[in-house]
C-alpha cells in the first residue's frame, strides 16, 4: 500500500517504522531536516521536507496515486487542511487524522465531505482516557483491551506471590476452574515471548496475556495475583485535555481530586466538572501530598505534559504511600526504564494512538488492532469472510489453520456468544477472530489468511 505521513514526530516516526517493516511504500513529509535523516537512516521510506498541508509538497509525494494520507503533525489545522487538498486535488481515497483541540472534536458536522473531508479521526486524549479507564476496572492488570464491542476482553497481568497458579501448569486452571473458559494466548518471562501449552508451568513474574468474556475476567486474575480491592480514591496530577477527561469519566464512580498548577485552568475544571475536587498547587511537592493525603490514595495518575515532572510526582507519590501509580510517558525510550519499580504502569500515548491508526491501515477486514508491550507485540480483531471454497480459514478447525510462527488464536465471537480457541472449534462465516501476535513482523501473513473480499478502512 502507498501510504503518505505528515508528521516525523513520536506518533509519525513510530508509524512509519510500524508499516515500512510490512513492505508498504512510505513518504514521511516533515518540515525538521534532522527528524526526517533520523528515520531515512533506519527505515527504507522516502522523506520529503517540506509542510505536510500544501499542494506542491503533496504532489511531490505522490498524492495523486497514493492509498492513504495519515496526518498526525504537531498542529491539527495542519492535518485538517492536509486531508481537505488531498481530496479536493489529489482523490485520495483514505484520510487519517489526528485532531486534539476538544473544540474541533465537539463539532462532529465539521468532519464530513462537505467540510473537513476526514475517514478518520483520531485523537490521542481520547484513546489515552479510555486506556486508563480500562486499568482502572481491573486493578492489576497492566494492560485490558476490549475486542468485539466490550464482549471479550484480553488482560495482562503479572504473576505475583500467592497466586494459585504459580508452579503450576496451565491445564491446572481448566481444573480449578471448571466452569470458567480461558486462554492464554502469550506469556513474556524476562522479556522473551514463550507460545504457551497447558504444560508450561507459570513462574514468579511472568507476564501473562490472557483472554476471556469481560464477565470472567476478575476470577482468571485471581488466579495469577491476589485480587486487590477495588479503588475508590484517586488523584490526578495535571489538568489538561487528558486530565480533565479522566477526571469527567471518573467522578461518577471514584472519589476524584485533580492538582493543577495554573489558577485560570484549575477555575474552568471547578466550573466544568462536577464532583471532582480541584487543588492548585504542584504535585511533586511533598507537602501538597502529603496534606491531600496520598497515603489513603489508591491510584495516583500523572497526565501533564512534562515527563520528568510527571515520573518524580509518580516516584514521590509511590514512596508516601501511594497504592498504585500510572504514569503518562510520552519518550519512549523511558517507559522500559521504569515501568515495574516504583512507577506501577507506565502509559505511552504514543502506543496507544498506534493501535487505533493500525486498526485502519490493515488489509482484510481488520476491526480492532492493538499494539501490545511497546510495540513488539499485538492483538488483531479479524472478521472471516466467504466459505470453504474462498478463505482460508472458513469452515476449518482451529488446528487445520496454517498460522505463522508466534501466532495463536485466543478467541472467537459469534453473534453475542465468546468462544475460547480450542482445537476442535471451527471457524464460520462472519466470526470474529481474536489472534495474538508476539512478533509484529508477521501481521502480513495474519492479513492474508483474511483477505476474501478485503477492504481498507
């Protein structure tokens, strides 16, 4: 596919390494020299150096042919005027962008045909919101996402002291658990991947992807860690786009305070929101923690847009007594370096955003993708199409499917009905297949084995 990606920033740069690995043809368009030698030194991709918006530079990155324009430049006016001369010159067929200005998101008629001629929008504050959200259900988890609407859910979670599980083989859990269904698509121990079979024995501190219907996702957590209570306190360090979100999704069900140091925004949040407690002050100051009682605090959440602060507010908040901390770390060569001491969660926005673009850029039909421990891994949502004759996956048992090495199928969701991957299971029409990838690299081959009338979202 040709693809065109204005923006060489996190999220651009982080794409286009994504998709030039997948034997997609790549223009990175960026006003920074220095950004786009950067990716042009370690990714076969062509760059351009010019603004992303204006017709000559679209042209001389061959907009007239091209598949899809992905726009995730620093200014969103750019990316929306990026998108409008694509299609008003160039036709081109797909348009991705991202928009982060809440006024501009609030106004869905602007993002039409006859407007901003936008497929797609994307917009990080919103992806990072529901990311945190989901952590917040499942205290513990290091990762949830949901896959068919809500029905079925894939959790990580690190194996702990005192779980059931520890030191015993994996088909020990259909016996413990008889009538709860499960599957373990992946297990990490110390960083590598291990393909699991119900042989593997878990250890102290592996890192296990599993997957279930939502209603049974607490009960297979308690099996690889004490279940811990649920939260009720929350503080959330930074007022902005993505801390005012959390604090509006979230002050329905916990008791939220939100510490915010600029006196103009901290009114606007006591106007805007409800029951959340708004404080000016800094949240890598002791004595505001210590006065706002962080001991007594069940998750701490720290959303500025400043990494340094938002790691020391983490670290500070954690050693007073913090029971969880989540921490919003834009650089990503930070997140390995903390997450898992002190810090609990480390959230990346920018691997978050990926996901959501990935899920629109693969072929077949492709409904939900997922990019799993900094990007080495994901989850793919596929709906199988045609029958016996046309797909390759069609009316065939799980065990007869060809599946690339590091691939397993998790689950299968037919109608309203979550059916854990067993052998014997055979796919149908229409089902929704849930398969977990330990190496990304092999996503073009998941994508054929889909590609019976495929489409491009």
């Amino acid at each position: 596919m040709k693809i065109i990606i204005i923006g060489a920033g996190q999220v651009g740069g982080t794409l286009a390494e994504n998709l030039a690995h997948e034997a997609n043809d790549i223009t990175v368009i960026d006003s920074d020299t220095k950004r786009l030698r950067e990716l042009q030194d370690h990714l076969d991709i062509r760059t351009i150096h010019g603004h992303g918006s204006h017709p000559n530079i679209l042209q001389m990155a061959g907009a007239e042919d091209a598949d899809m324009l992905i726009a995730v430049a620093s200014s969103d006016e750019v990316n929306m005027a990026a998108c409008q001369v694509a299609y008003t010159l160039f036709k081109t067929p797909t348009k991705i962008s991202r928009v982060r200005a809440t006024p501009y998101l609030e106004k869905k008629e602007l993002f039409d045909n006859k407007a901003f001629p936008i497929d797609v929008l994307i917009s990080p504050e919103q992806v990072v919101t529901k990311h945190i959200t989901r952590l917040l259900e499942y205290p513990g988890a290091l990762q949830a996402l949901d896959f068919a609407r809500g029905k079925a859910r894939l959790v990580a979670i690190r194996a702990s002291e005192g779980a059931p599980l520890i030191g015993h083989e994996l088909s020990y859990l259909r016996m413990h658990m008889p009538n709860i269904d499960t599957r373990v698509a992946a297990i990490f121990r110390k960083g590598r991947p291990i393909i699991p079979s119900g042989d593997t024995i878990i250890q102290l501190g592996d890192e296990v992807f599993f997957i279930a219907a939502t209603d049974h996702i607490r009960a297979v957590m308690s099996e690889l860690q004490p279940l811990e209570n649920p939260y009720k306190r929350i503080i959330i360090a930074g007022g902005g786009n993505i801390g005012y979100r959390l604090a509006e999704q979230l002050e329905r069900r916990y008791q939220v305070k939100i510490i915010e140091t600029n006196h103009e925004r901290c009114v606007e949040l006591s106007e805007a929101l409800n029951k959340t407690i708004v404080l000016q002050g800094n949240a890598a100051g002791k004595d505001m923690l210590v006065e706002e009682n962080i001991e007594e605090t069940d998750v701490f959440i720290a959303v500025t847009n400043d990494d340094e602060a938002n790691i020391m507010a983490s670290m500070l908040a954690k050693r007073i007594g913090a029971r969880k901390v989540i921490t919003l770390i834009s650089n990503p060569d930070y997140v390995d370096l903390i997450q898992g001491g002190e810090i609990d969660i480390a959230v990346s926005p920018q691997q978050t955003t990926i996901g959501s673009l990935l899920t629109h850029i693969r072929k077949g039909d492709v409904v939900n993708v997922h990019s799993l421990r900094r990007g080495a891994a994901e989850a793919i949502e596929a709906i199988a199409h045609g029958d016996e004759r046309s797909s390759k996956v069609v009316g065939k048992r799980l065990d007869e499917i060809a599946l690339p090495s590091g691939t397993t199928i998790g689950a299968i969701v037919r109608e309203r009905e979550v059916l854990i991957a067993h052998d014997h299971l055979r796919i149908e029409p229409d089902d929704h297949v849930i398969l977990f990838l330990v190496d990304k690299r092999k996503v073009r081959d998941v994508e054929k084995l889909f590609q019976v009338g495929f489409t491009f979202f």
